[in-house]
C-alpha cells in the first residue's frame, strides 16, 4: 500500500478526502487522517478499511515525526504558518508534500533541500491560489506558443453564496473564514499596474474603487483589488505587461455598504475594546459615534455616514440589528473587527439547507499577428450541500489529484513549487472538468480600459 499522510481535518478536506478513498483502491492507497481532535479525524474516514483517523499535535515533535516517516506523501490543510514543522520532517525524511497555501519565505527556503533529495513540495494547488494559475497559465502559454505578446491579464475570484440560497440585502453569507473576510485589504495599500502606470488604492478607498463583471445565467457582479498584483509578473512570466490586476468578487452593492464599517473604524484589529465581553451590539456601535445627550444612537449612525432613512445602506445596518440592546459581543477584550465579525456572524453563517459557490472571471488582452485580441474565461460552480461546498471541492480536488499524480510519477519537477507548468496544470484542469469545475472561454473586443469607469485609470 501507499500511504497519504492528511495533517488536518477542517471544513476543506472533505472533498480531499473523498476523492482519495474513492481511489484508494484501484491506486493502492492507504489514507491516514491526523488532526488534533481524534474524532474529527475518524469522522472523515467514514468507516473505509484504507483509512484511519489518529490524533496529531503538529508541535509534537516525535508524534509528529513518527506519523511522517510512515507515510509516502504529506498534505498538510493546517493554516500556513503551521505547514513548516512537517515540511522540514518531510526533508528530513524524503517525503513528498502538497498543500494549497500560499509559499511562504520559510517554505521557499526549503526549495533546494527540496531539489537536492527530488522531492517535489507542490503548494498553491487549491482554488485561490490553484485553480487560478492553472487556468491562467494555460491561456497564457497557449498565447505564447502561438507568438502572442500579452498585454493585459486580470483574474478576479469569490467565494460566494449561490443564488438559490441568497436571501438577505448584503447578497453575502460567509462561504470561509470570516476573520478574513472583515481583515481583508488591510496591511497596506493594494498594488497593480494598469496601462503601464503603477496604481495605489489605500485601504480607506478600496472598496469605493470597483470594477463590474457580468457573469452569463448569474448576473452582475464587482471586483475590489486584492493587496498586491504585481508579484503576479515574475509568477507567470510577464515582466512587461501593461495592465496586471487581481480581484475578489463580489455582489454589485457590498462594497459600497461595506465601506460604512472602514469608515467608522469597526474594521480596526490593531486594538482591544475593555469590558467588550459585556457590551450590547447597540454599545458597541455606539463607541465609534459621537457624544449626544438628546440623539439616539441610529440617528447619530445617520449623521455620521449620511445616509437616509429610506436609503438602502439604512436597511442593510437595519437587517444585520446591530442596534439591538439584548444580544451581547461577550468575547472577552475583543478587537473591534472581533466584535463586527461576532454580529456578522449571526446573520451570514450559512443555513443547513443553504449553498455556496465559487465564480473566477479571467480578461486576457494581448496583441498576434499585429491585432489585439482579448479572451475572457470564466467557471462557476455551485456547492452540493454544506458538507461538499463549492469551496471544499475547489480546494480539495485539485490537492488530492496533485498528490496521486505526484505518487505516480506523473508530476515529477522537483523542488517548492506552484502548479505553473503543463506538467501539472494540464491532467490536473482535464480531471478538474469531469467533476464540474470547467471554464468557459469567449473572444471578445480588446479595450484595454474599463469602460464603466470602475477602479482603472
């Protein structure tokens, strides 16, 4: 048997995992799933003879050391910064490793012990990052082998809820880790290039600077940058492209309204709030609004962001009851962005019955032949349930298939690594399309600006 060693049980893996014991025995496989609830681990090896579920302490040295030694890979769904500790096991050891997280510096340092033992460490194999470099790199080396010239690539991602199941003023339900969503943006000014000139948007203007995106059979959507687009250049080879924009997608209307919190400073997690643990969500807002000894506290919210009483942004605040006097933060010295996600929290957490759904929107400008070109490519996919979501299937399918292509000898190229190559993004995007995870590509007329007069310019 060959042994896949899971280093985490969370949310994402269930479609990882899935994928592996369907497989497990045609691929002779062997799937042991570690994590530090032993019961979540067991819970996910649904009884299936190739698997077992075993409690793991990642910074348990020797429980650590002893579970990858007995494995042939490791993948790690534990947060970034704690895929370290196994990577330098799976070194120590000669174990092959994937996992979906961004390669951070300390993972990069690690590339040529990598190398030098022909180990192949595949990171950013998941959906954002993942799906979109695969997606990407195959339209742009297919441009390239052509001897096309790009000019132009922006790529936009969401982690969304699906239209069926979207029923509140905000079009929004949290689809993964809340604290990222309120924290998003922050921790610098975003970056790209448009048109050849470097473009800044600050935090306190990022979501007032959107671009629109029209998405067929599901409607219109806008796109806020992310933090930095400009490492994106020496990723996917373009050093001299004139227009270099990544994105997070959201409903037309979010950001604008999600704008009321960067104003007022309920975003803020650079400070802790005394006596937060007592304080009713009516309190809480109220620190952030002016003194009155007349004016209540939804007038004084008025005031402060100009809005009406029957504008829309009103009735937005109104449904998330962010004035209520009952219902408590009741977390202890709590951050003002703790405090905000706790309120979120009691109106965005998906109901059993409710869906997600992953939306990635590529422009692809470039110039073949002395014309100018633009292919737009798209994919939608819509979640089963609230076990198998859109996001489990985006992160965990395409970890699950670099693993057992990386077993098989498939995927070889040694060292840390992103999935950049043919060699990795080819099978991996064909097999991809027989789950539902496929992309929809159209040639349309190259502009190389945004005509709704969004963030360019």
């Amino acid at each position: 048997m060959r042994n896949i060693l899971i280093i985490g049980a969370g949310r994402s893996a269930c479609s990882l995992i899935k994928y592996l014991l369907e497989k497990s025995e045609s691929e002779n496989l062997f799937i042991t799933i570690a994590d530090l609830s032993e019961e979540s681990a067991q819970k996910f090896t649904q009884g299936h003879p190739n698997a077992k579920g075993i409690k793991l302490d990642v910074f348990d040295a020797p429980e650590r050391s002893a579970a990858i030694q007995a494995a042939d890979l490791v993948i790690s769904m534990l947060p970034a910064r704690f895929h370290i500790e196994a990577a330098k096991d799976c070194i120590l050891y000669k174990k092959h490793m994937v996992t979906a997280s961004y390669v951070s510096d300390e993972m990069q340092a690690l590339d040529a012990d990598a190398k030098a033992n022909g180990l192949v460490f595949m990171n950013e194999i998941g959906v954002d990052p993942g799906i979109d470099h695969m997606s990407a790199m195959q339209v742009i080396d297919r441009i390239h082998d052509a001897g096309g010239k790009i000019l132009m690539f922006e790529s936009f991602t969401g982690g969304l809820v699906a239209p069926e199941s979207d029923d509140n003023l905000w079009n929004y339900k949290f689809t993964w880790n809340p604290r990222n969503v309120v924290l998003a943006g922050q921790g610098g000014a975003a970056e790209f290039i448009q048109e050849g000139t470097h473009k800044y948007i600050p935090y306190h203007r990022l979501f007032r600077r959107t671009e629109f995106l029209e998405v067929e059979g599901y409607g219109r959507f806008e796109a806020l940058a992310n933090r930095n687009s400009l490492k994106y250049r020496s990723i996917y080879g373009l050093e001299d492209i004139l227009t270099l924009y990544r994105g997070t997608m959201r409903r037309v209307g979010f950001s604008k309204a999600w704008n009321m919190f960067v104003q007022l400073g309920l975003t803020d997690d650079t400070y802790q709030i005394g006596n937060s643990e007592d304080l009713s969500y009516r309190d809480f807002i109220n620190l952030f609004l002016p003194f009155s000894p007349t004016d209540s506290v939804e007038l004084k919210m008025r005031y402060a962001l100009k809005i009406d009483q029957d504008d829309l942004m009103w009735f937005k605040l109104l449904e998330l009851d962010i004035f209520n006097k009952d219902k408590k933060i009741g977390i202890k010295n709590a951050t003002p962005a703790q405090a905000l996600q706790k309120i979120l929290m009691d109106k965005w957490t998906l109901k059993p019955e409710d869906k997600d759904m992953i939306v990635m929107y590529h422009k692809f400008g470039y110039e073949l032949d002395g014309e100018k070109h633009q292919i737009d490519s798209k994919m939608v996919m819509i979640g089963e349930d609230q076990t198998f979501t859109a996001m489990a299937a985006t992160v965990g399918l395409p970890v699950a298939m670099a693993a057992l292509k990386i077993l098989n000898k498939e995927i070889t190229t040694p060292g840390v690594q992103r999935p950049l190559s043919k060699e990795v993004y080819t099978p991996i995007l064909k097999e991809l399309e027989e789950h539902g995870i496929h992309f929809k590509e159209e040639e349309v007329e190259y502009l190389g600006y945004n005509p709704q007069g969004g963030v360019h310019g």
